[in-house]
C-alpha cells in the first residue's frame, strides 16, 4: 500500500471540507429537497475524497477527467428541471437547474391572462445566471461524479493489477 503524500492530503482535506460543507447544508436545510440532496452529494463525495487522500490511493488522470466530464455534464443536463412560480399579483419567475435553479427568467404582467401568455412562450423572457448557485450545483454534480468515478476507477485499477498477476503466476 502506497504511502500517502502531500497531493493526497490535500485531496483528502478537501474532502473533510465537503463533508463539513454537507452536514452544515444539512443543518441548515430545514427538510427541503435540494438542501438534502446537496448535503448528501457532498458529503458521499467527501468520504469518498477522504478515502482517496488519506490512504494513499491515487486516482489517475483518466478518473479525474471523466469526474470533471460527468460533473460539468451533469451541470448543463441540470437545465431540464424547471421551477415556475406566480407570485405578488402576478409576477412570474422561471428558474432552471438543480438542486438551485442557476438560469432565471421572470416577468409581471398586470393579468392573469398575460401570465398564461409568458409561460406559454417562456424562451422569449430575458434570462439570468446567477454565478453562486452555479458555482453550488456544479459542486453537486461534481461530488456526484466523484462518488461514483472514484471508487470504480479503483476498482478496476485493482482488477486490472490482479489479472496482471494472475497471468504472471500461470506464465511461470
């Protein structure tokens, strides 16, 4: 087993923060959806961030890349889920993404016919990024990605070395 250095340690504090980050969320969610889901987002990727820092293990290159596709993958596929609210004598707000809607768009009208209107053609209002919910989401997907890459990536490293061996012993 590989003696940990100082790029692992670095990994693994990061992955101690993520999972601090996830029970403050979870702390704070007070039950709703989103809270919950990034609080277990972060704090499944953190444990497995910790695992890979604090033991040693290494994940190559190809891992991270592949973590770095899923996560930013994950971001923009995000942009399927739509929240719309009508609120305050018809206002409208359209928000897209997930677990925080980064993509907003909204409008007021001054009846209820011209909010049915807005939300029937919702590409024509002018949208918004709001840049810390992005930074937020793109957190999820990437612990997502980090939960489920790393560990495989591991796993098949470690299959890889065993039938490297195994072919080795039946070599000789």
């Amino acid at each position: 087993m590989p003696l940990p250095n100082r790029r692992t340690y670095v990994v693994g504090f990061f992955g101690t923060a993520s999972m601090l980050l996830g029970v403050l969320a979870l702390s704070a969610s007070g039950g709703q959806s989103h809270y919950l889901a990034f609080s277990a987002s972060t704090c499944a990727g953190g444990v497995v961030l910790a695992w890979v820092g604090f033991a040693g293990h290494r994940a190559g290159r190809l891992a991270w890349a592949v973590t770095a596709a899923l996560g930013t993958a994950g971001l923009f596929l995000s942009l399927l889920v739509v929240r719309e609210t009508v609120c305050c004598m018809f206002g409208y707000h359209r928000g897209m993404g997930y677990p925080w809607g980064w993509l907003d768009s909204g409008a007021s009208a001054e009846t209820m016919e011209q909010i049915k209107a807005l939300r029937a053609n919702p590409w024509r209002l002018e949208k918004t990024v709001d840049w810390p919910k992005v930074v937020l989401d793109g957190l999820f997907w990437w612990h997502i990605a980090v939960a489920a890459t790393l560990p495989l990536s591991r796993t098949l490293s470690l299959l890889a070395g065993w039938r490297s061996r195994r072919e080795e012993r039946m070599a000789s």
